[in-house]
C-alpha cells in the first residue's frame, strides 16, 4: 500500500498501468473526467496524450466557478456595489468576468471585496466588522456545501447578524443525469470526482450504472489515482459489467461523511440549479431552508435585475457539456489567456481552458 504522495506519482509503475490499459482495451472508447481537479491532473501529466491512441478523455462540468453562470456573477457583482457591504469570495472567482465586470474590477473601482479561504474566514470579517454587511459567495459542490452550512449554524449560535451567504452551490449527480439524458454525448465511463464522493460516497451514481449501463469509478487526483481509475473503466466496459467501483478508497467509502451531509441537510434544501453550458437542471442546487432565510443573501438585498450577456465566440457551455475542447476554440491561446480571459474556463485553477493553457497548449493540439 502507497503511503507517500510521491508514490502516486511513481513514473514506472504509471507506464506499466498505461501499458496494460492499452493492452486491455479492444475498442476505442470515451470516457468523461467530471471534475476539474481531474482535468488539470490528467493535462499535467500527459495522460490524456499517452491513451489517446484507445481513449477519449472529455471534461465535464465539475469546476463551480466555470459553471457559474453570468447571471449568477452579475450579482455576485452587484452585491459588491451595494453601500456598506464587503464581499467575501474564494480568490477564483475574482478575475471571471460577467456580463460587464468582474469582482477585481469592481474592487479596483472601491468596492471592498476580500479574498478568503473558507467560509470561516467571511464569518470573521463580519465578526470584525459589525457596522457592514458581509455577502459570501457560497460557490462549490457537495464538497464546500457543509463548511458553509456550518459557518452558517455558528453565525446563529453566535448572533452574528450581519453575515449572508449567496448560495451557488451545485450538486453532481443531478447534472450528470442531465448530461445523459440530453444524449448530446455518447459516454462509455465516467471517472466520478474525488472530493465530492468524500462526502456524497459511492452509491449516489449507482443510477448511472443501473439505467444507463456506463462504467464509473470515484478517482483521487493523482497521476496513478486516475490511472487505477481508467484501468478498473476499462476491466468494467470490456467485461460489459458496468457498476460503481472505488479507486480511491483513501479518501472515500461507500456511504460518504454523514456528519456533513447532516449538518448541510441542516441549513439547506435541494432546489432547481442553472449550469454554464447545461441550463436549468432540477434538484442539482442548493438554497437556505426557510429557518436560515435570516442569512440569505438574495433575500436580505433587493437587487435590480439584469440581462446578463454572454461572452462572444467563448465555447465554455459546450466545453463544459463534452462536446468541444479547449482546443476547438479559435480565441484560445490568442484572444483569451490567463491574463486576460474571456470566460471562466480561463480563469479557474480547475478551468478546462486554463489546464489546456498551462499544460497542454503543445500537447494533444
Ligand atoms: Fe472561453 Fe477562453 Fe475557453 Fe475560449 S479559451 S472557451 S473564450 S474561456
């Protein structure tokens, strides 16, 4: 058993998995890395050069700030605007543009946006300051949803009044059912994403397996994780024995952390989310229960609505679905770089775009 993370990384051992996934697969297949973690792993380290003699790999929709959408970011913008409110955001989502600025713009222009690393961290800004409103932008999936239901109980328990959350948070299964139902992309497997399944476990895409016959297996991030992943997809497809396998048994049993998932059950209740790219997906967000309305960003701020405008050319939504890389993009590399994006693939550490950029621009074109 590998106890070093260096191990995860060992170069023989990943050629001789290479070799045999190679070996073992008759046909060529197609398989989906869900998250964004998953995608900048598999650039970083070739992988999807190395089998793309047998196998497809496609990104999905598993980076939040990608899948946020415009409208979304405009009032993550407009709450910036209103009088006596400090924003409190995740760094990534700073440099996204919305319709017609971003938050380092509107930072830039005086208004007080803050860069945090938790949710904590927004809770002590309102602590400190108690004469403004702090909004934090909930962005995230299953994996950030229960660190900010909790700062959420322990504003309550602290009659902290002047803390909202504005929830963005997104649920994966939902939105992979979304994606196979829509039928735009024919999926022989999926590598389930890691951190997610930490919390959610494995069962929650057994439906994936059962209805739809497609091979998964829950991955952790490192090159070998992802490795062992595709070798047990491959053994599943080639068997015709699709089911939920797995692969990163460090880091994720079957039934995921039920104490996080009570304490996310706790404050909020599942709701219609709309994804960049997807649309409107039923059952795949997250909003505060009726209880935590007190700390709802969306209620507590009237804003005055907006139509939020697309970025031209930008291809993220299709990116997002599997249909089109990065590389299928004519603004990539040229137009639109990590220092000067024009959609959110660009801009997130997880973003396909900037994972292409960073590590793949001369590899896999
Ligand atoms: Fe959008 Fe830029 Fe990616 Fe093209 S390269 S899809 S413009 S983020």
């Amino acid at each position: 058993m590998m106890k070093f993370l260096d191990e995860y990384r060992d170069s023989a051992i990943a050629k001789r998995l290479v070799e045999k996934i190679l070996e073992q697969t008759t046909r060529r297949l197609r398989l989906m890395e869900f998250c964004g973690g998953h995608t900048v792993s598999i650039m970083r380290y070739g992988l999807r050069q190395l089998l793309s003699s047998r196998i497809e790999l496609l990104s999905g929709p598993g980076c939040p700030v990608c899948v946020t959408t415009n409208s979304d970011l405009d009032k993550a913008i407009a709450f910036a605007k209103q009088p006596n409110v400090i924003v409190a955001t995740f760094g990534d989502m700073l440099k996204v543009p919305g319709s017609d600025s971003s938050l380092q713009l509107v930072r830039a222009e005086g208004a007080d946006v803050r860069v945090v690393y938790s949710a904590q961290d927004a809770l002590g800004i309102a602590q400190a300051n108690p004469n403004k409103a702090v909004v934090f932008i909930g962005i995230g999936f299953e994996t950030t949803a229960p660190t900010i239901a909790a700062s959420v109980l322990e504003a309550e328990r602290s009659n902290i009044k002047n803390y909202y959350v504005f929830s963005l948070h997104k649920l994966c299964p939902p939105v992979i059912k979304a994606l196979l139902d829509s039928g735009e992309r024919k999926l022989d497997g999926i590598i389930c994403p890691g951190h997610v399944s930490a919390i959610i476990g494995s069962h929650a895409y057994e439906f994936i397996a059962r209805d739809y016959g497609i091979a998964c297996v829950i991955a952790g991030f490192e090159p070998l994780d992802i490795l062992l992943a595709i070798h047990m997809l491959v053994a599943q497809i080639e068997s015709s024995q699709p089911r939920v396998e797995i692969a990163y048994r460090r880091g994720v049993k079957p039934e995921g952390n039920r104490t996080a998932l009570e304490i996310l059950e706790t404050v909020f209740e599942i709701s219609s989310a709309t994804w960049r790219g997807v649309g409107k997906v039923a059952s795949s967000g997250l909003r505060l229960r009726e209880n935590y309305r007190a700390f709802d960003a969306e209620y507590a701020f009237s804003l005055d609505p907006t139509v939020p405008r697309e970025p031209e050319a930008c291809i993220c939504g299709e990116i997002l679905r599997g249909v089109k890389t990065p590389l299928h993009c004519a603004l990539f590399g040229s137009l639109c770089t990590p220092d000067s994006p024009v959609g959110p693939c660009m801009v997130s550490s997880e973003g396909s775009c900037a994972a292409y950029y960073h590590y793949g621009i001369n590899n896999g074109r």
